[in-house]
C-alpha cells in the first residue's frame, strides 16, 4: 500500500465517522478522498472507481433525505417541527459542542411538536422524528461504506 492510499483510507475513516458524529461532512470527505486516490492512480481504473463510488454517495444521498421524510409525513409530522429542530440543532452545537447538536435538535423538535399537538402527543413525534434522522444516518453510512468497497475492490484492482 502507497502512502497515499494510507493517507486515502484515513480521510475514508474520518469521513465515515463524521457521518455517524455528525461534525464533519462525512459523504463529501469519502468522496474527496476516493477522488484524490483516482487521480494520483491517473488510470481509467482509478476514474471508473470514482465514477461508481459517486455514483453511489449520489444515490445514497437522495435516498436518505426522501426515505424518511416520506415517513415523517405519514406519521404527520411537518416539515417545520424537522426545520425547528435543525435551527436549535445548529444552536445547540455551538452552545454545547458536538453534544449540542443532538440536545438542540431534541430540544426544537419537542417544542415545535409541543407548541403544534400539546404534551401528550409531543414526545411520541419527537420520537418519530429520531427514529427519522437515525434512518437517514445508517442510509448514508451504508452508501459511504458501499463507496469505499468499492475503493478498496479498485485499490486491489490496480
């Protein structure tokens, strides 16, 4: 192994972690880094692994916002309570670093959702809404992870 793919696979695995905490833009990095190995590879090798690779952040992407937001509208849950939660979220991580942004977001949501239904139906949708952006972690941690198989497949490969 090069260094390069030394240093490619420890941006994977900071980008893989920044999906689980979400502090650092975890698809973005998993795709910067896997593009950085293509093109020190400069082989159509290397670009067609890039090209699968995003290809599946991309779709991994789009499944994860449209998957539970379905749900959350079946559920009946607004798109302002999930707006709400994220502006206290964004607070909260500034706040209370990296702990505040789960607080916050709890935080936003019970109080949208305690302002919108009242107190017994409150926790039940904050509930749903976690449940929600769970859902939407494990999608893109399952398409990042599906992208950096597909790395290593091209890592073997050349």
């Amino acid at each position: 192994m090069s260094s390069t793919e030394i240093l490619v696979a420890l941006a994977i695995a900071v980008g893989l972690v920044g999906i689980v905490v979400p502090i650092l833009p975890g698809t973005a990095l998993v795709g910067a880094a896997i593009l950085v190995w293509a093109w020190s590879v400069g082989e159509t090798a290397g670009w067609l692994v890039l090209a699968v690779a995003v290809a599946i952040l991309a779709a991994g992407t789009v499944v994860k916002y449209l998957l539970p937001g379905r749900r959350l509208q079946s559920a009946g849950i607004p798109a302002s309570t999930q707006w709400v939660g994220a502006l206290l979220g964004v607070v909260g991580f500034f706040v209370v670093p990296v702990v505040g942004l789960v607080l916050g977001f709890v935080l936003g949501v019970y109080l949208a959702e305690l302002r919108r239904v009242g107190s017994a139906q409150a926790w039940p949708s904050t509930v749903h809404s976690l449940k929600a952006v769970g859902l939407s972690i494990l999608i893109e941690l399952a398409a990042a992870l599906a992208a950096t198989l597909a790395w290593v497949v091209g890592v073997v490969a050349t």
